[in-house]
C-alpha cells in the first residue's frame, strides 16, 4: 500500500521513473497476498502509466492484471474501470472490433450499477463511437451520439462523421462548434476536418485560413509529440531497466539458494567421514582385541603343552632314578633334568607374557568401554544443549514476534537479544568480544542473529536494508574475524557455521 502512495505522489509530481519503480515494486509484493483490492489499484494505476505513453503491450498485460484482481475482489466499480482501460489498450494497438467488444461489457456494468445518464456512463459511449468511427462504422457512430442529451454532445465525433456522410453543412456546424476547446490536439483534428471540407465549391472561400490554422497547430503538436516521443522511450529503457533489475535480483536468490544445498550436502559428507572415521576407530580397537585374545589362548596351549611335559618327564626321572644302574641312564637323567630346567624357564616366561597380556587386555578393555561411555555420553550431552538452548530461544517472546514478522529492532529490544545470547549460548557475546576486541555493534548484532538461526531475509528486514546487503555483511564480518583470529578463518569454513558452533 505505501509503495502504490509512493507511486501515486511521485507521478503527480512527474518522477515517472520513481512512480513506475514504486509501482513495481507494489507489484511484485503483493503478488505474494490475497489482497485483491490494492492489486487493482496497483495495476490499474500502473496500466494508466503505459496507457498515456502509448506502450501498448505493457499497457496491455498491467490492465489485465487489474482486470483479473477485480473479478477476483468481486467489485463491479473496479471491473467496469479496468475494462475501460484495456479497452483503450486494444485501441493503441489497433484491435478495434475487441476494443468494441470491451467497451460494451464495460457500458453493461455500468447499467447494472445504475450509471445510465451519468457522466462516466456518456464518457463510456462517446470513447465507444469514437471506435466506430475510427472503424469507418459511421451509422452506429451516429446513433450512440445522437442519443446524448444536449449538454453531452460530443461536437468534434458529429462533425467527424458528417463529414464521412458527405453531409457538409450539418459537418461545418458541429466542427465550427467544437472549434470552442483549447485542446491544441482537438484543434487540429478539427482543422484537419475542416481542411478536407474545403474541397467543396460552397467552402472553398475558407481555404487559405483553415490551411494556415491547420500548420501552427501541426506545428504546435509535432513540437510536443518529439519531446513526448523521447520521454516516451525514455521511460520505457527505464521500465525494461526495472524489469531486468528485478529479473538478476531473482537468479541471484536462485543462486543463493543452490550455494547453500551445496553447503547442506557438503557438511553431510563431512558428517558422514566423521562417523565413518569414528566407527572405523572403534572396528581397529576391537580388531586389536580379538587379536590378543586370540594370542593369549595360543600362551595357554602352550603352557599347556610345557607342563603335561614336565610332568612325563618328572615321572620318567623317577622311574629311572629306581632303575640306576649304570652311567648311561646318569647320563639320560642328566639330560632331562637339563631340558626340565629349559622348560621351567619357558613356563616362566610364557606366565610372565600371559600376565603381562592379560594385563594389556584388561586395560585395553576397560580403556574402549571408558572411550565409548565418554563418546555416548559427550553426544547426548551435546545435543541435550543444544536442544534444550534452542528450546530456550524459541520460547523467548521476541524471538518469536520475529520469526513470525520481522521488522526493524530499538536498543532495548537489541539488549534484550544480547543478554538472552550470553545466559543461553555460555556467554556467547563476551568470549566473541574476547577474540575480537574490535568487533563494532552490528556486527555484534549480526553474530547475534545467526546465533539464532535467522535467514537471510529474516535479517535484511530486521536490519532495513536489501538481502544482497546482508550477503555483503557477512563478507565484511568474516574477513573481519579471520584477520583478527590466530590462524584466521579457514577458506572452507562458512561464517553461519563458525558462529553456530562458536
């Protein structure tokens, strides 16, 4: 509604550029309403911009448009208006049997509204004629015209179509009448008339006076045409300006939003190798598990094996030492005592390793059992915060006013902001103050916001300004930040993110 004032203002005081920009701009916002009534009033305002400079397709599309907004707000008052203008449409574009057909549902709205013997009723028949005439359909001309009282005679369009008639006489009477206006433009229509009816033996006398009278006023009308002509073109770069304008504004939306899907896949990749590297940890702690389990049953074989030996051999001695005899059998004992002595050291050794590995293991163990617990307990943890600081700042009055309409914030409201930041983010605007001491206050502000997770729209609204101002910003911020850090900011690293998990 004040960018239709705006226009309105600026096209009275003849800024036809700022009107048809305000008006545009209008357009494209309440496209995105169901207010039907401003849409008309929008649209037709814009549609009587091209009508009056002749931009006949713009014309065209800007009165359809009001044309559907009417129907839409079942109003019969902007139907018949709106179809008065696209009737004149179809005239600049020389479709004059639709512009017929278009002014008679316009004059059919305007019975139903009891207009009959009203002056937009009469101004609605005389632009109806005028069709005709311009259509070489003199009779039905006539008949519209003769059917006006008095005081509404159209007398230029009678002479006009007297003079088609060849009824000479009653067509230097009407056009001599209408010779009343101070119309440069009507005046020389009518002296182009008057011209032609000096063909006549009985006129002829008139000639050089007509002829003269037709020239200053051409003369007067093609002055005024050229400088309209330029403003004319003029507006209309202007117009294909805007449109452009609008049109880059949009793909760089568009692209916007393809960077920032990127960015979304990007971080669930880097999500992915997080988990992926995490559980591939976990599988090479297990692994080393299994293995020195495995290891430590192959020990016990062993020991196994050493001391079902040590007891043959110990049993043997014993039956040998009954049977000494000889030197021989001294010499055999002597021998397996020997290796007894080599086995008990094995043992011994093969203990001290199944202690030493029963030892690592059990500490291994209880190390991935306290690591796991840890990791678990540090991700619930963290998503319990998180959740919960998000649970906070939604419930948060300001913060939900916001979200369901944005606008511009006083700095109480800021401070309110602020405060709620530092109590639930863990004095979230000290320690950015502490890392980067010369931080300005919107850009403290601008931390603040994507703390709370509002879009870019959300922000160019709460700020005043555009959305590509906010993406310059966040430029300025970032580079800001990685100067000031130690290391700076990596190349991949987005500032939303950094803030977010700051």
């Amino acid at each position: 509604m004040s960018a239709l004032y705006m226009g309105d203002i600026n096209y009275d005081l003849g800024n036809i550029e700022e009107a048809m920009q305000y008006y545009l701009e209008g357009k494209t916002e309440v496209e995105k309403t169901d207010d039907y009534k401003t849409g008309y009033l929008i649209m037709s305002s814009l549609g009587k911009l091209y009508l009056y400079r002749r931009l006949a397709d713009y014309a065209y599309e800007a009165c359809t448009k009001a044309y559907d907004y009417a129907v839409k707000d079942s109003n019969k008052r902007y139907q018949m208006a709106s179809l008065k203008f696209l009737a004149r449409s179809y005239c600049i574009s020389n479709n004059l049997p639709k512009a017929i057909e278009i002014y008679k549902q316009c004059i059919d709205i305007a019975l139903d509204l009891d207009f009959e013997n009203n002056e937009y009723y009469y101004n609605l028949q005389k632009e109806l004629a005028s069709v005709y005439t311009n259509n070489h359909d003199f009779t039905k001309s006539m008949d519209i015209l003769k059917s006006f009282p008095k005081k509404q005679q159209h007398f230029l369009l009678m002479g006009a179509n007297y003079l088609m008639i060849n009824e000479y006489d009653s067509a230097y009477h009407y056009l001599n009448k209408a010779l009343t206006t101070n119309n440069i433009y009507t005046k020389r229509a009518i002296y182009e008339y008057l011209y032609e009816l000096v063909d006549t033996s009985k006129y002829r006398k008139y000639l050089k006076s007509y002829c003269d009278s037709l020239l200053f006023y051409t003369d007067s009308v093609m002055s005024l045409d050229k400088g309209k002509e330029i403003i004319a073109y003029k507006e209309k770069y202007d117009h294909q300006k805007l449109i452009t304008e609008q049109q880059r504004l949009k793909l760089e939306k568009a692209d916007a939003q393809r960077m920032m899907f990127i960015i979304t896949i990007c971080l669930i990749i880097v999500i992915a190798v997080v988990a992926y590297l995490y559980q591939k940890r976990l599988v090479r702690k297990e692994t080393t598990i299994r293995k020195q389990s495995e290891q430590l049953q192959d020990f016990m074989l062993q020991l196994h094996e050493y001391e079902t030996r040590l007891m043959q051999n110990n049993r043997y001695m014993e039956e040998l030492q009954e049977q000494i005899a000889g030197q021989e059998v001294r010499e055999q004992i002597d021998s397996l005592q020997s290796e007894n002595g080599r086995l008990s050291e094995n043992i011994n050794t093969l203990q001290n390793h199944i202690a030493e590995y029963t030892s690592k293991l059990d500490k291994v163990r209880r190390d991935t059992e306290k690591f796991r617990s840890i990791s678990e307990e540090n991700l619930n943890l963290k998503q319990r915060e998180r959740m919960l600081a998000d649970y906070v700042v939604d419930n948060d009055s300001l913060v939900k006013e916001l979200r369901e309409k944005c606008r511009v914030l006083d700095d109480m409201e800021w401070g309110t902001l602020e405060q709620m930041c530092e109590s639930t983010y863990g004095n979230f605007v000290s320690r950015l103050q502490v890392i980067c001491p010369t931080l300005t206050k919107q850009e403290l502000h601008l931390c603040i916001l994507i703390k709370l997770r509002f879009s870019n729209a959300q922000m160019s609204e709460i700020f005043g300004v555009s959305v590509s101002s906010v993406s310059q910003k966040k430029f300025r911020l970032k580079k800001h930040l990685s100067d000031s850090l130690e290391g700076g900011l990596p190349e991949e690293m987005t500032l939303d993110r950094w803030v977010a998990e700051f």
